[in-house]
C-alpha cells in the first residue's frame, strides 16, 4: 500500500518526527511505498531522505495560527494528496492534523490522526486550551481513527468529548533497540545527568536549573541534548545560579543513545507533555528517570521503582529525588535495572509496530466505519 506521512514542521527532529522516520523505514523493509509531507525544509527532512525516505517539502505548513498562510497550507496539500492519492493518511501533530483532515476529503483513503499529545492539556494557557478543544472537537469525526501515545491521552480527549470513545485506541510509543554495549552503569560515579529537550515550551529547563544550583556541595555534571529558539536564554540562566560549569550545551546529537549510556540519571522537566520518547529512551539505556507529572509519564514511570516523578515546577521535589539518587550508587543501580526491565516489557518498538500494522490492516478491510 502507499502510506503518506504528515508532519507538522522539519526544522527539528522531535518526538514525532523520528516516530514517523521509524515507522516510514519499518514499512519499507516491508515492501510498502512511502512518501513523508513535512513543513517546508530542516534537519528532519535532510534525515529522511539521507535514509531513502521520499520527502516532500510543503512552503506553507507552519506551525503558528495563521489564517492566510493556513489557507495557502491546506490548499498546498491537498494539491499534494490528490497526486498522490495514497491508500492510507497518517497525520502526526496539531497543524497537520488540522490540515491533513481538511484535505483529505474526499479521498476514500483510511485518516489516522496521532496528535502526540493534545494541545489542550493541563498545562498549556487556558485561553489557548479551550479554543484547541474546539477546533480538535470540530474536527474528530474527519478521522478514522485517533491514536493517542498514552492512555492519559485517549482518557482525556474522551473527558473532553474530543470524538467518541470508539474513535480513540492507544498505542504506546516504543523505541528501537541499541545493542548491548549500549547499556548504562547507573551506579557509577561521578554522575551525569542527562537531559533531552528543545529550549522552548512545554521544556522546562528553569526548574531543573533551580534544583541543581542547590546541588552543590554534590558531585554532577549535566549533559543538554537540544537546540532550540530559548537556548541562549538557558544557557543565561544557567550562568546567573551558577552552575554553567556543570552543564554542557551539546546540540542537537545523532549519538543519543552512546551518551546515555554515559549518564548514571535521567531527567525531564516540562510544563506539559504526553509520552515522551525522551523518556523511553533514558529506561532504554537503563537509567533511573525523575520526571515531571504530566501527560502519560506514570505509564513508564513508577514512584520508588524505575524512578521518581514530581510535581510540575517543584523545585523542592525535585531538589530532594536528586539529592537522593546522586548520593545512593546502589538505588541507581536498582531504578536503573527497573527500567530496562519495563522498557523490554512494554516499550519496544516492534511492539508498537504490531499493534499499527493491526490497526492499518483493519482499517484497510471494508466495514462499518466508526463514528
């Protein structure tokens, strides 16, 4: 079959779009045609199709509210989609699902629409919220299906009549596996704390900063893996409480995983999430994992087993699971084993490829179509 991806931008390589990059390889290793949309040029489009992924740049797809150039967006799109007149859409993100819907009309090609976290959700500026549910609320009945990445997702688009609930499954994002020799000592010392997120929101690097700076009198160094609009703002703030020796600005890096496996802790602050792959990465590695409590993180992260999880903007919280795992090697080690156990368990990637591979194949018999 001809599956065509769209991505809201290409200017970052984010959570969506390596999951769409993963997906697009694995079904061509099947024997499928693949073509990937993505907002104008950027370092995921030049990652596609460095692996042989077909790549469309599309001028208009940005991702800020723009009456007039959303219009020219859709338009472009749906121009694109009727050449190409794929078998089955698959939409990632608010704007390209959003336009995706729109153009898709008509096409009698299956829509599945994976927001990777819905805009309206705790967190996010509640003017901002409401007007997002009302358009996601609109445009629902435009899916076939809605995949959310965490059960947090689907439960709350449900809350908020966001489609019915037959509209919704969940499926959990899941990681390729690395070999073995990438694999961390979480017990060793002295450790390194690892980071991965763009300097702008939903990240929070401010209360991670502030938690640190009470960390002194300990032994750490903190790794940052992003780039991003806010990174000289950060690296600011990181000189002013005095820890800029301690942290190390890394950019963007396509050797994530030989540097976790060079940490000993992982950590995610954020304002407002849905399952991060950052995440799955850290327990990929086997790292204990402090989190903020956002999104789906409590699906992958359990209290007291593979880590912690604190209340969002909880400089206190967060402060004492620090203090706490950067002074006791052998809970590290204990956290660290917990997460690679859950990882092989329940986030793998050719778990998550099954599960989609059942969901196209359903979606691709004729049936009832859900409402």
């Amino acid at each position: 079959m001809r599956v065509v991806f769209v991505s809201t931008r290409s200017d970052a390589i984010g959570g969506s779009n390596v999951h769409i990059r993963d997906m697009a390889l694995a079904l061509i290793e099947r024997g499928h045609e693949v073509i990937v949309l993505g907002g104008q040029a950027g370092v995921f489009a030049e990652d596609v199709q460095s692996r042989g992924i077909r790549y469309v740049p599309l001028q208009f797809m940005v991702r800020e509210i723009s009456p007039w150039t959303d219009l020219r967006g859709f338009l472009e799109l749906r121009t694109q989609l009727r050449r190409i007149r794929p078998d089955l859409l698959s939409l990632h993100t608010a704007k390209a699902g959003v336009l995706g819907r729109l153009a898709g009309l008509g096409l009698r090609a299956p829509t599945i629409y994976t927001p990777h976290g819905w805009t309206f959700s705790e967190g996010v500026p509640k003017r901002s919220a409401m007007l997002y549910r009302a358009i996601e609320r609109m445009l629902a009945p435009l899916a076939t299906r809605i995949v959310n990445v965490c059960q947090a997702d689907q439960d709350l688009a449900v809350r908020y009549k966001v489609g019915t609930p037959a509209k919704h499954i969940t499926i959990h994002n899941g990681m390729p596996a690395v070999r073995s020799g990438l694999h961390a000592q979480p017990g060793a010392t002295p450790v390194r704390i690892n980071m991965i997120a763009r300097y702008e929101e939903p990240k929070d690097h401010l209360t991670l900063f502030r938690a640190l700076s009470s960390c002194l009198d300990l032994e750490w160094h903190l790794d940052l893996i992003g780039s991003g609009p806010l990174e000289a703002a950060t690296r600011q703030l990181a000189s002013e409480l005095g820890i800029s020796e301690r942290v190390s600005f890394l950019g963007l890096r396509t050797d994530v995983a030989e540097l976790l496996a060079q940490s000993q802790l992982f950590v995610l602050t954020s304002r407002w999430e849905g399952f991060p792959r950052s995440v799955l990465e850290a327990m990929r590695a086997g790292l204990p994992v402090i989190t903020s409590r956002v999104g789906g993180v409590a699906e992958a992260v359990v209290d007291d087993v593979n880590g912690w999880i604190v209340p969002v903007g909880d400089v206190a919280a967060l402060r004492d699971k620090l203090r706490g795992l950067i002074k006791n090697p052998a809970v590290r080690d204990r956290m660290g084993s917990a997460s690679r156990q859950r990882f092989e368990q329940n986030f793998t990637f050719d778990q998550m490829l099954e599960k989609y591979l059942q969901l196209y194949a359903s979606l691709m018999r004729p049936g009832p179509e859900v409402s």
